[in-house]
C-alpha cells in the first residue's frame, strides 16, 4: 500500500526559477569607513554580521565582514583587523550552547578563527555562512549558486507562505510594554451597552440633583420660619407644608431614581463580565500550546475568575460613580458660589489638599494592589500545584511540606497586604478628619460672617448640609484611586492574555482543504524551543497510507516531531506540507480535523462515555459511537459498566483503567475518520495483556491512514512500513526494521538494549532505554 | 588533596578538549557542571558528544592544576550568565519590558517577556531569562543599590 521514499536529507534542492538580486544591507556607518580602508579596489562587501560579545563572552560590539575575497572582523575594543583570506578548504560554522553563539572558521589543521555572539543574531550569522559558503564555491568553480527561490522573511529567514507578505514569526513577537492607557481599552468592551450605560449615567446625574433639593430647601426653611418665629412671629403654616412637601418630594424623587439606576447598572455589569471572562477563555482556547507550557494553571484561572469580576464592577459601578461624583462636586460648587462667593471659597479650601493626598496615595497603592495580585497567584498557584498531584505528595507523605508551603505563600500574601493595608487605612481618617476640619473652618468664617450681617442664619445651614454630603463625595472620590488602580492591574493582566497573539497564527490568506490523501512532507524542518534547539533539520516524507514509527532516545525530538505536524508549534525553520500545501497556510482547526491523535495519558472529559467518544465529533449519531467503541475494543467493557454508555467518567467518574481509557481515546480519533493518524506512546501505559488489546484496536485505526507512531517498545512498530530513526533532534536511520538491523547502527544498538532488558521487564514499565544511558 | 585521575585531557588545534581514557581511546570532552547555580564547583562531569558521561569530577579543587586549569577555561568560553550589578533602567514596568543593566561582563539591554522569567532561587540570588534565553544572575538581591532595588521590587 506504500512506495518507500527514502528520506531527503540533501537541503533545499529545489531549482531556483528565479534568480533574487542579492545584495546585503548596507553597513553600519560606524564599520563602513573602516572596512573600506582593509579592501582592495574591486573588492566588495557580500556580507556582514555585526556581533555584540567577545571572545571572552563580554558585551562588546564588533563586526564580522565577508567581502569577495577575504573574512574581516574587529571588535569595538581592538584598533586591528582580523583579516582572512578566502581559500578553499575552510569551513564556517555556527553553533549555540546556553543563550550563546559561536561562529568558528576552521581550515584542515585546525580552528582559525571564533566570534561570539547572543542568539538574537543567530539567523543573520546563518545567513553570513551560507554567503561564505556560496563564496568559496564561487571561487572554486567560477559559478556562483544562486540563494534558495523561495521568498524568505529578510529578519528570521522563515519561508513567507504565497500571500504573506508579513512574516508571521517576527510580527508576532510584541515586545512593547502595553500603555497605562490599558483601562481606555475596556471600551471595546463596554460599547454594546453604551445606550444603557448613558441611561445609568443620566440617572445618577438626576439622582444627584435630586438630592441637592433638599439642602436648598433648609436655607428657606430657616431664614423665612424659623427666625421670624424665634422673633416673635407665628409659624406661616402654608409656607411650611409647601417645604416639607418640597423636601419629601425630592427624598421620594431620589428613591425612584436611585432604583432604576441601581438596577440597570447592575444588568449591564454582569453582562459586561460575562462577555470579558467569554472573550478572554475563547482567546485563550485558541492559543498554542507554548502558551500553556509557560503558565501555571492556577494564574490562568485566577485571570480569568476574579480579575474580570473586578474589571466589570469598575466600569459599571466606579467609574460612573466617579463621573456623577465629578458632576455633584461642580453642581455644589455653582451652588454655594451662587449664594455666597466669600462663603464658598473657604469651603472649597481643604479641597486641594485632599486632590494632593489622593495623589500622592495613587502610586504607592498602585504598586501594592500589583504586588497583591500576584501573590494571590502564588496562593492559588499552590493549590494547583497540590490538588492534581495529591497522590504523589501522599506517597511521600509530605503533606506537612505542602501545608508549610500553602503556608508561607499565605504568609507572604498577608505581609504585602499588611504592607498596602497601612497605606490605605490611612486613607480613609485622614479624609474624615479633613472633613471635620472643613466644617469647622466654615462653622468659624460662617459665624463671623453672621456677626457682620453679611449672610443670614438660613445660608450657613444650608452650607453646613451641603458640605456634609460635598466631603461625603470626596471620601467616595479618593477610593476611586484604589478601585481604578485594581482594575488598571487586572485590565493589564487581562490584556496581557487578549494581546498574545497565538504563536500557531491564523492564515491570512488561507488554503481550505477539505479532503486530504494524507501525504505529509517535511522540509529541513527545525525547532528551538527558547534557546535549545530540540530538532534540526529533518526531512522527511511519509506516503498516503504508509505506517512510519518514529524511534529514538527520550529527548531524541520524536514528541517534538508530533507537536510540530499537529501544529501545537510552529516550526523554527523549514516547512511542513500536507499534499504539497504548507500547513501553516491552513486555517488551524480544519488542519486539525485531518488529525486523529491518540496520546499516552488519555485524557477524558467529565462526562459520559459517548460523549467522550464523541469529543471530535459532538453530532456523531449512537450507531457511530458504538461501530466507533466495537473497532476500538471497547464495546465489551463498555456493556459491563453500570450505565453502558451513559457512565460517567472523567474527574470523580467511573475509575476506569490504563487500557479502558486508552481503547476510549481510540474509539474518538476512530470517530472522526481522520487521513492522519498520530499514535504518541499510546501503548506504553498499559502492561503487555493489554497493550495487545490496544494493538487489536489500533490495528483496525490505522488501516487506510498516514499513521506516525511513537512507541518505546520497538516490537510494537513492527507493523510499520518504515522506521525513522531519531538521535538529539536529527534523524540519523531511515528503514524498515530489518534493513535497520542488518545497518548495525543506532536502532541496532537501540533493539538490542531493549532485548536485553526483555527478561527483566515486568510489562508495566516502559523506560528500558533511561536505563542504557 | 590531589588525586590523578586515570584520564588525561588535551585542547587540539580545532579548540576541543580531548579526552584519553585508561583504555587510550581519545574521544571528544565537554565539561558541563551538574549544579551550576547551587554548587558550581562540585560535581562537573565530562561528557562526549553523545551525552554520554565519561568522567566524573567531585570537586575541582581536587584536580591536579594543569587539568584543572583546562577544565576551567573550557567552562569559562561555555557558560554565560552575566551577573547584574546594577539596573540602569527599565523602559516600563508592565512586560514586555526593556532593561538597561550593568553586568559583570559590561552593559547591555535585555527584554523581559513576563514576570515568570524571574526565577527565585533559593537565599538572595534571582534568575531572569530574558526573550533570547540568556540568563541572568542577581547574586544578592538584597545588596543591589536602592535605584536597582525600587526597579526589581516592581517585578517582585
């Protein structure tokens, strides 16, 4: 059912169609003049890299030229340049250990010449070694290569897709700090409910006015009833009735008010955080999985869990209540001015220095919520740490050890809030008392200005009353501070999600598929994984239909090699092509659809049993689940559970075992019919009764599918056409089992360790090869 | 104390260390350290090419100077862990952030994707990888100078 391709390892061969115009950038300035003095007349630069370390691994800028004829270097430091002469026989090369590169140029006796450089300039040194390496051939043969056809991203040397004109590789690292401006970015957020959150707002506003009636009213009140009573006049009682009504019409007014407003906001605060948390855990879902390999599940949750409740409850709540606070502040303030300037500038004068404190409180508080935050992570952290690993912390019975640690992160959550706590507590008295302060003073000018007949007893009630609610407001005002300080903190850590861009990006102009033969190719495809660099190019191509296990090492890269054509990761270089179409040109999850994965650790969802089967595809009728549980072996067990199909499994469910769980994992990657089948360890949990079962239900998976299987024991890739060979991210053997044994090369050594190991193994264990190391 | 080990160690003219065991087989050898953070001068093991071990050192001061010298300057072209003694300066405090830093190895610029790059280790020392991978040693928190030290709590 399948040709036997041998592995193309010769690098990119394709003919070149059409010849690119090579010329480098042009130098910096600063080497430019100096290099020009090293050259001859009709020498000319090729190429250069500028390098930022010295031999001695200090931060040292210098250069490293390639001109028609010689290799120029010099280091910032050193007035001399190295210079070499391009003869046949030398060698360039480059390779990188722990953040470092190193370029070396060797001739037959030995070591010429070192640079180093930080791995950020590593793809230009690689293209200065292919520049050399074209040059020497030049001027060997007289004919110079032309560089590889295919358009290349000029800063990484990623292929651009047909289409691209952005390299989605450099474009997706977004190395600016986000603005503080990040709580303006909630708009987006808040915008399909802008009708009702004026409403809220035009509410609070006539709410507010609503009660600065009352205030008003008392001036009249005193001036007018109750002074000329005092005075001997009797109580006018209609003008009295026509106050207090006045009075009770706005307390009633206010109430109505202040209900409605109450309400809708409320409404439109929880819609918001709805559509937060949504938005957020669907960008999150789409994510690769480099994203979830860098971090702890228990700051994702509390993301996405407190820090949008908090987000929601400012927009709605605080930050309108500020608005009408704002507007109440200038409204009091036409007012009192309206009756008494003289009046009103004494009362409006503790109002700088309490725009002052606020403002000196901000910053500190600022940095203290941060810190808070995210030593509540560092709480929840622990618990996510312990909860899923809480078999092993009993078999080693460190419960103790665990408490301590929950006890310690506690501990340093309460110092940091201590820490904020004294800042805040302040806060609050120290606005009371200014308060306290503020009435006193206008209590004092009020008075003397009443033993002057400048304002009658009635106005300085009626300031008295305004002032209370005025100061009232201001304490409101300054926990404004804190409350936009915790949301501007969890809108960042909110965007900071929303802003990754997945590193498995969406094509911009994408190819559909919808049927696939399963031919998979790659390209010299490598993959470096911070600085390690975990493969390095393999190619490879796997037939329709052809069964193609992948052997080596842990560590080898075989897992790697999964991960990059199931498209968890991007590839670093090179290409990936399904029936000749790159698969980053794909639209991911119809990629995917192609792909049925059956891992070690089956995985499986709370829920019941046809609905696991059913993962990949939810509509699948019953008929299919069952064809889909018979092909897999499950059937039978399945029938003997208590509920059939109907039981639940998954987190407290039905304990089913290794095996029962991995025939499940197979009856769902057989459900959704895929032309390309991944099988990573899917045998090695399980002893060897079982895997046998296994064996029988993957024999009818892989049938008519592209499979690529991983397996640590060697006698369960017996059934495949080829065996690829892996050694530290490289692909040393390529050939069937037999071939392989008669090459005596690593997959010899590799079946004879194993062979070895035979008599001592008990069937449960799959580490054989940890052994040989 | 010294002891003679049953190997010897040679540097080519290619710049590899060489490696003749007692059986006088000459392999490839890379020093690498077994705890570079916590004891970086106990346990260095020699190693070929293939990640196979082929000697193993307890304690480098335990090696007859020569061999010892050798070892070290292999490791010293091999490890980079630039040692911050001074934050000049950070372009935000929300990451992605740029850093300006006085190392022991000279100034230079670093990015820090994420406050997760901050690594405690145990006692005053914090490790920070920034977006190239390099690593960056703060030995002493603690002892920085009050400018580095207002930075670096922001991250904290």
């Amino acid at each position: 059912m399948t040709s036997r391709t041998s592995t193309r390892i010769a690098a990119s061969s394709h003919p070149a169609t059409a010849e690119i115009k090579e010329s480098p950038l042009p130098l910096p300035e600063m080497w430019k003049s100096q290099v020009e003095t090293q050259m001859d007349d009709n020498e000319k630069i090729l190429a250069w890299l500028e390098i930022d370390l010295d031999t001695q691994l200090r931060f040292t800028k210098g250069v490293v030229v390639l001109t028609s004829r010689h290799l120029l270097a010099r280091s910032e430091e050193s007035a001399d340049w190295q210079s070499l002469e391009l003869r046949p026989g030398l060698k360039l090369t480059r390779r990188d250990h722990a953040g470092v590169g190193s370029l070396e140029l060797f001739d037959q006796e030995g070591r010429r010449a070192l640079w180093r450089y930080t791995l950020q300039l590593d793809v230009a040194a690689g293209r200065l070694i292919d520049r050399f390496t074209r040059q020497l051939e030049f001027l060997a043969t007289g004919a110079l290569t032309p560089p590889p056809a295919h358009a290349l991203c000029p800063k990484c040397e990623t292929p651009l897709l047909a289409g691209q004109d952005e390299c989605p590789v450099c474009s997706k690292e977004e190395l600016t700090p986000p603005s503080t401006w990040t709580l303006f970015r909630l708009w987006r957020f808040a915008r399909p409910y802008r009708w009702q959150l004026l409403a809220g707002f035009l509410l609070s506003l006539a709410t507010t006015a609503a009660t600065l009636v009352a205030p008003y009213l008392t001036m009249p009140l005193m001036d007018k009833v109750l002074i000329p009573y005092q005075n001997g006049k009797p109580i006018d009682t209609g003008l009295v009735t026509l106050y207090l009504s006045g009075l009770l019409g706005a307390a009633l007014l206010a109430w109505v008010l202040g209900w409605a407003r109450t309400y809708i906001l409320a409404l439109v605060s929880e819609r918001i955080g709805r559509d937060l948390r949504t938005t957020t855990y669907e960008h999150l879902l789409k994510l690769s999985q480099e994203y979830f390999g860098g971090k702890r599940t228990g700051d994702l949750m509390a993301r996405i869990g407190s820090e949008t409740d908090r987000i929601n409850l400012f927009i709605s709540l605080h930050f309108l209540d500020f608005a009408t606070d704002v507007l109440m502040i200038t409204m009091t303030t036409l007012i009192l001015v309206s009756i008494n300037p003289w009046l009103a500038l004494v009362t409006l004068l503790p109002l700088p220095v309490i725009a002052f404190l606020i403002h000196t409180v901000r910053e500190k508080l600022r940095t203290g919520f941060e810190r808070v935050d995210r030593i509540w992570a560092e709480v929840t952290n622990v618990l996510a740490d312990t909860i899923p690993g809480i078999r092993v912390v009993k078999a080693f019975a460190q419960e103790s050890r665990e408490a301590a640690r929950f006890r310690a992160a506690n501990q340093h959550n309460l110092e940091v809030n201590d820490k904020v706590n004294r800042v805040w507590s302040l806060f609050g008295p120290t606005v009371t008392l200014l308060t306290e302060i503020g009435l006193l003073i206008i209590w004092a000018f009020g008075i003397w200005q009443i033993s002057r007949n400048d304002i009658s007893v009635g106005v300085l009630t009626a300031f008295l009353a305004y002032i209370g609610r005025f100061y009232t407001r201001l304490d409101s005002m300054s926990r404004i501070v804190s409350v936009t300080q915790k949301a501007a903190a969890g809108a960042k850590r909110i965007f900071d999600i929303l802003d990754h861009v997945s590193s498995v990006p969406e094509p911009a102009n994408p190819v559909h598929l919808p049927a696939v033969t399963g031919r998979i190719e790659l390209r010299n495809v490598g993959f470096r994984y911070g600085t390690r660099s975990v493969t390095r190019d393999i190619s490879l191509t796997i037939e329709p239909g052809e069964m193609v296990g992948l052997v080596g090492h842990s560590g080898s890269g075989k897992s790697t090699m999964v991960n990059l054509i199931c498209r968890f990761y991007d590839v670093s270089e090179g290409a990936i092509l399904i029936d000749g179409v790159d698969i980053r040109s794909v639209p991911v999850a119809e990629y995917r659809k192609h792909i049925g994965l059956v891992l070690q650790e089956p995985f499986l969802f709370f829920g019941t049993i046809a609905e696991n089967i059913a993962y990949g595809k939810p509509d699948a009728t019953r008929e299919e689940i069952v064809a889909a549980a018979r092909a897999a072996h499950a059937h039978e067990f399945i029938l003997r559970l208590p509920h059939g199909y109907d039981s639940l499994v998954g987190e407290r469910g039905q304990a089913l075992s290794g095996g029962e769980r991995q025939r499940i994992s197979i009856a769902r990657a057989l459900l959704i019919d895929p032309k390309i089948l991944i099988l990573d360890e899917a045998t090695s949990s399980v002893d060897t009764t079982t895997e046998k079962e296994i064996q029988k239900a993957l024999d009818n998976l892989v049938r008519g599918r592209t499979t690529i299987a991983i397996a640590h024991r060697l006698s369960t890739l017996r059934e495949a056409n080829r065996l690829v060979v892996l050694d530290r991210g490289s692909v040393v053997e390529v050939g069937s089992h037999d071939e392989l044994m008669a090459r005596e090369g690593h997959y010899y050594e590799l079946y004879q360790a194993q062979a070895r190991n035979v008599d001592t193994e008990n069937g449960s264990e799959g580490n054989e090869e940890g052994e040989e190391e | 104390m010294s002891l003679t080990p049953d190997y010897q160690l040679q540097r080519n003219p290619f710049g590899k260390l060489i490696f003749t065991g007692s059986d006088g087989e000459a392999k490839e050898a890379v020093p690498v350290r077994a705890f570079p953070i916590g004891a970086p001068d106990e346990g260095i093991a020699l190693v070929d090419p293939h990640g196979h071990e082929l000697a193993w050192v307890e304690r480098l001061s335990e090696l007859p100077a020569p061999l010892r010298e050798l070892i070290e300057s292999e490791l010293a072209s091999r490890e980079f862990m630039p040692a911050i003694e001074r934050i000049v300066d950070v372009s935000s405090f929300a990451t992605p952030s740029t850093w300006t830093v006085a190392t022991n190895r000279g100034e230079t610029k670093l990015i820090l994707k994420g406050e997760e790059d901050i690594r405690r280790l145990p006692g005053p020392a914090l490790l920070i990888a920034d977006n190239n991978g390099i690593q960056y040693l703060i030995r002493d928190r603690y002892g920085l100078d009050t400018h580095s030290r207002k930075i670096l709590d922001r991250f904290l």
